[in-house]
C-alpha cells in the first residue's frame, strides 16, 4: 500500500516536532555554556584593560619622576 503525500508530509512534521523535541534541551546547554565563556571572557577583558590602565599611569609616573631628577 503505498504512501499518500498527506501521510508523507504527515511523517515529515512528526519527524521534525521529535527531532526538535531531542535536540531543544542540547542546544539550551551548548547556548548556555557559551554565554558562561563569554560572562568569563568579559571578566578578563576588563581585568586586562585595569592592568594596562594601571601600567600606563605608574609609567607616566616613572616619567615625571625621571624628568623631576633630569
């Protein structure tokens, strides 16, 4: 008996809900994970951009002290 285009469309969608159904849960991990990485990225970032802030100002500082002895 073969298989109308309704019951093959039919087939299809089911496929399709299950499938979603599966891989919804995997996608929200990997998505979550990502914005973690990313919330952790963001830490170091700004760590590094203190850092330079802080090289930047004891340089300029170096500087005035050495053109004070000069």
């Amino acid at each position: 008996m073969p298989i109308t285009e309704d019951e093959l469309n039919a087939l299809r969608l089911l496929l399709e809900e299950e499938l979603q159904t599966e891989v919804r849960p995997f996608r929200e991990e990997v998505s979550k994970r990502f914005d973690e990485i990313a919330t952790q990225l963001d830490g170091l970032y700004q760590r590094d951009e203190k850092r330079e802030q802080e090289y930047l100002s004891i340089r300029e500082q170096i500087r005035q002290l050495e053109a004070r002895i000069a």
